[in-house]
C-alpha cells in the first residue's frame, strides 16, 4: 500500500514521462536524419512504457485504498 506522498510522486513521474513523450515525438516529427529520426522515436516508445508502468502501479494503489 503507497502513502499519500508516494501516490503524488508517481502522479508527478506521470506528468514528467507524458511531457517526456511529447517532446521526443516533437522533435522526431522535426527531424530530417533518419537515424536521428529513429532514436528519438525508441525514446519516446520507451517513456511511453514508462508512464504505463506507472500509471498501473498507480491504478493499483488506488483500486487498494
């Protein structure tokens, strides 16, 4: 079971992974080398895990409480 402090934690690593996503698509929407391209298009994949993950353990917590 999280403490109110570690759910507005997650809540705040939520907003940083989602603005995370937004800019790395941004700048792979903006991007002409394809290599370049590509690499910020894996990070955005991956942050996009990230918040999933996050938002699970955050669903959970408060399916819980």
């Amino acid at each position: 079971m999280l403490t109110s402090k570690e759910v507005m934690q997650l809540e705040d690593f939520l907003g940083m992974e989602q603005n995370s996503v937004q800019c790395l698509n941004h700048f792979a929407s903006t991007i002409q080398c394809k290599q370049t391209k590509q690499l910020f298009q894996q990070m955005a994949q991956k942050n996009q895990q990230h918040f999933q993950t996050l938002s699970k353990h955050l669903s959970m917590s408060q399916t819980l409480q």
